[in-house]
C-alpha cells in the first residue's frame, strides 16, 4: 500500500533479534546515520523498561 501511495520513497522493513532500548537505538542511529529525533516507536505498555526520556528523541506512535 505505502508504495502505491508514496512511489518515490523506498520503504524497507528490517526485523532485527535482541532487547529493545537505548543502546539499540543508539547503534541503529550510528549504523543508519538516522537521527534518533527521526526514529519512531509504537506506544510501549506499562511493562516497558525504560523512560521515553531514556530513549535519547525517538518519537512516539500513539
């Protein structure tokens, strides 16, 4: 569907094994050259581990 709707924007899902946190995001940020501030979350419950704070500006998905 996004490809049909936004064609010239490439759109690829990456699926990665590990724990969730600020130091992933801190490695993809690097390996991707991603701003955190560009990264998005889906909205965690509350048995997430950390603070949204803690996750150095990813943005959330509510």
């Amino acid at each position: 569907m996004l490809d049909r709707a936004y064609e010239q924007i490439e759109v690829e899902v990456v699926t990665l094994e590990g724990e969730f946190g600020p130091a992933l995001i801190e490695e993809l940020s690097t390996k991707w050259n991603v701003p955190k501030n560009f990264m998005f979350i889906g909205s965690p419950d509350d048995r997430f581990p950390y603070q949204l704070s803690e996750l150095g500006g990813v943005r959330l998905i509510i």
